[in-house]
C-alpha cells in the first residue's frame, strides 16, 4: 500500500511528477549522448589497432601512442617470424600525405600500407568492392564518409597523393581514423607516398599460433627485441586511447560535461521532489499520525524515487536510441557499448535517489501532532 | 476501568530561551461508551492536551497510560504503532490522500506501515462506506466530495480499524449545521453501541448537547469537568 500511495500520489501530482521524469530523462539522454560520442571518438582513436586482427604489436620502443610509432627495421621482422610460437607476422606502414582532389586542390590524409598478400591491418568493411583491390599494387580505399572531403572520388577514378599516382579501388564502410582521413594502400605504394626508406617499417602485427600463451610469448619477443616495444592488441589500444584521453584534454571536456549533465539532472530531481513534498506536507504528517513510522514514509518517498527514475530511464533510453538510429551511417562518433546501459542505469537510479534525500528529509520532518492544529 | 489515564500530565513549550507552560498538571480519567468533549477557548490547552492523549505529542512531565499500558516515554515507532493499532482520528480538516480514491482512503488507515490488505477488509471498508452513506462515491478523488461527504469518509477512515478509542478535532467547525448534526450523531452512536472511547475536541456549542462528559479547560487547567446534565 505504501508503493501505491507512493505511485497514486505521483499519478496526481502530474506536473511535479512530470518535472522529476525530466531530471531523470536528462540525466540518462545527456549522460547517454556524451559517452556515445566518448565512446565512438575512442574508437577511433585506436581503430587501426583495434581491427588489426593481429594478438600483438612491435613497435619502436617508448612510444606513448600508435600513432607516435618510430620506424623499426626490417630485421625485426625476419627474427619474429622465425619463432615457433608465431602463426604470421606483418609488417604495416603510417605514413601522412595529400590527396588530390579532382577539382586540384589537396586534402590531407593519413596512409596506411599493407603488405600483399595477407593485407594485415587493412581495412574491414567495405560499401563498393573489397580487400582485394589492394592487390592492385597502385589501388588506394577511400571511406564513404570522407567522399565528400576527398572531391567524391569514384572506383576507378586516378589521382594522386604526394604526387604519387593512385588508383581509387574500393570504398570503405566506416573505417575512419581520429587523425583525419584514412586511406588504405599496399606497403609499396605507402613507402613510395611517403617516402619511408626501404628495409623500414612503422610496426609489425603478430599473430599467435593457437594454444600459446599469448603472455609468454609477448615476453618472449620482450626479450629478442629490446629495443622494441611490444604490446598485446588490447594494451596497444589502451595505451593508445589513455594517450589521447589524457593528451588532447577530451578526457577531462566529456567528463566535465557528463558530471554537469548529471547535476542538471539532480538539481532539477531535487527541486522537483522537493516541491512535490512541501505540497504533500500535510498528507504526511496525516499518515504519520494514522500510525505511519518513520521507515513508512522513507519508503513512500523512496518509491516515488525509484519509480520516476525506472519510468525515466526508458524514455532516455528509448531517446537514446531514436538519437543513435538518426546518427547511423553519419560522420558523428557515436558507439554505445553493450556494458554501459546497465551501469549508466544504476547510476541514474543512485542519481535519483540523492536527488530525493532532500524531499525525504521534508517528509520526515512532517510533525504528527500538525494535525491537530 | 478507563481507557485513557493521564496522571499530572503537564507540557511546556520553548520559545527561544523561555520556557511557556500551555498545560499545567492534569489528572484525567476518559472512559469507553461515552463522548468526551474537551472544550475552552483558543489557548487554553486543548489541542495539546488531545495531542497527548493521542500519542502524537510528548508529556513533559508525568504519565500517559492508554489501556493500562504506560506509554509515557514510548520511542517515535512505537507511538506509531500504538496509534495505528488503538486509534482512530478525525480531524477539523477531513485530511484525505488527494490521489487516493475514497475507499483507498479508509483502507490506507489499515495499511499505512505496509501491512497488505485482505479482501474481508476491503469489504469492511465498503460497508462502513455504505453505512456512512457514501455508497456511491468509493471511487471518486476526495475534492469531489462535500465537506460533510469528506468527513464522513475520514470517521470511516477511524472507524475501519476498530480501535477502542476516536479522537476528533473540532469534527464540525467546517460543516454545515446540517453535516455537523449527523456527524455527531455518528460520533454518538459510536461511543455508546460500538463500547468506545471518543473524545472531542471542539468550542461548537452545537456539540454539547451530544457530551456523556463536557471537560472546559482555560489556561492549561481543567476549569470543569462535568457530566450527565450535558447528556442527550
């Protein structure tokens, strides 16, 4: 009875009710758009090590970041690849260039080569042809976002980048970078763009043969190669993201966005909650001397809390993802990972709950003996 | 044997620094099967004393005993618990839940501290409901209702429980003379056939004519305590 003279009173009190339900869905759309966007700009900052498909990386040794990565020999290539533990290792060039557009002006990109026939660390989604064009030793992969950037180049169509001759292969899906515009080629056609000296190279992709301990093995290569820094894919991509985060102050921008999001949220839930209370003053002091204790009360208001809140959450949620579906397919970051929405709901509902210990300490404080005045 | 026993109940208010005594020491026996009014002019101590009595208001000197229980220094829950068990209340303003219906209203009385309601009590409650006269309106938000209507629906409000003693606060002063007449008959008829102890709070002279017992107080004293020749 005390949960549903908690929902009739909110059913009642509509504009307070509605008030509240606003708090809470402004924490949960707000709080929600940010980590997209948070979320999808990490992404992108680790992309190509992301979907490398490689167990580890070799790289030039004290680097901060993937992109950072000093040119490594070649000769650290041939001593991985002859380690028993080792499924295949390639290399992979980063290199920076300019695009030119059709009308002749220039777009700056960033250049990943690959090396044929494996094309370990090319691209993974494509909207016109596919992996293979690469094959073609002068074929470059523009994605469908940057078209327009690059002069909505065509398949087929010729151009250059840093005066290099490129062959417009396929179209990726997607497959962006946080430093600017990607454009994939193979390894020879990256050098010569480039102009990265032969028996050099930007990083090597490692992958493990199956039932090895991917642990021992980085260790392994620690070992053969210390002047090297090898990481797993996974520590590569952390360090990557924590670099960025830490380096370009979009750590502390979102954070500082999201923490307001929340107290527009619990400002508006406490005020809201509040007033509803102050209005209900003399309802509670009548319950309290129909024989209400204090637990009673703290279990109306609670209710009143949690209830606003779980009906808050899924209309953010159901914002949410209206907001994500419109934003499909756009050139806006956004990614939503899977574990967020139940951590972001219990907070919202913790949220909630401060947001009401103001109204609570109202409703206990309605006097019983108020009544007989 | 009283239901209601106070022994040199005395309460002080402090404003700021001074002390004011509202109600000096009072003995003070209210038996079942009779209307008790308390009555005596604005400050003279009766609210705070039914305040007392009902449990929502702190003695600052001597001893409450309600049903031969000494409930002098209860703690805030078991007060509550008290009252929830052996009181009903009705109150100058009929004080009903806006949001609750007019039945979920009276059964509220029951499950305030969340205790779940059977169906023979939802049936209570409906018959009480009937028996007041407010058959038809058991669905309806209390601002619908008259200002007789609502306290009607808050005497069912004290009566579902069945609780041996009823206070009320000035039951009319809101009412018509016509709605004030038949709510005292009900106060009446509850006392004497139901066996309970109802005490009234009220300056209405229309009231005393309905008093087993008319206690006056002034200044915080019992000024007269009288009986039978107020009785109807």
């Amino acid at each position: 009875m005390r949960s549903f003279t908690a929902l009739r009173m909110l059913l009642h009190d509509r504009s307070s009710t509605a008030g509240s339900l606003l708090g809470v869905v402004a924490i949960v759309f707000l709080v929600g758009q940010q980590l997209s966007i948070l979320f999808g700009l990490l992404n992108f900052m680790s992309v190509l090590v992301d979907h490398s498909g490689a167990d580890a990386w070799i790289l030039s040794s004290q680097i901060t970041n993937v992109d950072a990565a000093n040119l490594i020999p070649s000769s650290y290539l041939e001593r991985t690849i002859g380690l028993p533990e080792i499924q295949w290792a390639e290399p992979i060039l980063f290199g920076n260039g300019l695009f030119k557009k059709k009308d002749g002006s220039f777009e700056s990109v960033r250049v990943i080569g690959v090396r044929r026939p494996y094309l370990a660390g090319g691209p993974w989604a494509f909207v016109s042809s596919d992996n293979r064009s690469l094959l073609d030793v002068d074929s470059v992969t523009v994605d469908r976002l940057d078209l327009p950037k690059l002069g909505s180049p065509s398949i087929g169509d010729i151009t250059e980048i840093g005066s290099t001759r490129v062959i417009i292969g396929a179209i990726t899906d997607d497959a962006r970078g946080f430093q600017g515009t990607l454009v994939f080629g193979n390894l020879e056609k990256v050098r010569q763009i480039s102009k990265i000296p032969p028996g050099r190279y930007s990083a090597i992709l490692v992958k493990f043969k199956k039932g090895v301990d991917p642990k021992q093995c980085i260790d392994k290569l620690r070992v053969i190669l210390p002047r090297a820094s090898v990481y797993s894919t996974a520590e590569l991509s952390q360090l990557t993201r924590t670099y960025y985060i830490i380096n370009t102050g979009i750590g502390g921008s979102f954070g500082f966005s999201t923490v307001i999001s929340i107290l527009i949220g619990v400002v508006i839930i406490t005020l809201t909650m509040y007033s509803s209370v102050l209005n209900r003053e003399r309802d509670f002091a009548v319950m309290r001397a129909l024989g209400a204790r204090r637990r009673d009360i703290i279990v109306v208001v609670i209710s009143q809390a949690l209830i606003i809140s779980i009906i808050g959450i899924i209309l953010g949620f159901l914002f949410l993802a209206i907001l994500f579906n419109a934003v499909r397919g756009t050139s806006m970051p956004h990614y939503y990972p899977k574990i967020v929405p139940p951590i972001h709901a219990g907070i919202t509902i913790i949220v909630s709950l401060l947001g009401s210990l103001v109204a609570l300490r109202k409703a206990l404080k309605s006097e019983p003996a108020s009544v007989f005045h | 044997m009283s239901t209601i026993l106070l022994e040199k109940v005395a309460r002080d208010f402090t404003d700021g620094e001074t002390i004011r005594r509202v109600l000096f020491p009072i003995d003070l026996e209210i038996y079942p099967r009779e209307l008790t009014v308390l009555s005596g002019p604005s400050g003279s101590g009766k609210t705070t004393l039914i305040s007392i009595i009902g449990l929502v208001l702190r003695a600052s000197e001597g001893r409450v005993i309600i049903m031969d229980k000494d409930v002098t220094n209860l703690s805030d829950d078991e007060s509550a618990s008290m009252r929830l068990k052996l009181y009903g209340f009705v109150f100058q303003q009929p004080m009903l839940i806006e949001g609750l219906n007019i039945l979920e209203n009276v059964i509220l009385s029951l499950a305030v501290q969340g205790k779940k309601i059977q169906n023979s009590e939802k049936q209570k409650a409906m018959q009480l409901l009937k028996i007041l006269g407010l058959e038809d309106y058991i669905n309806m938000q209390p601002r619908l209702l008259s200002g007789g209507q609502k306290q009607r629906v808050s005497i069912a409000r004290a009566l579902i429980k069945d609780p041996p003693i009823i206070l009320c606060d000035e039951p009319t002063s809101a009412l018509d003379a016509q709605s004030g007449q038949v709510v005292l008959d009900i106060l009446k008829r509850i006392a004497v056939e139901d066996k309970k102890a109802v005490v009234v709070v009220s300056h209405d002279s229309r009231v005393f004519p309905f008093a087993d017992r008319l206690i006056k107080l002034e200044d915080g004293i019992i000024v007269s305590d009288t009986q039978e020749e107020y009785t109807n």
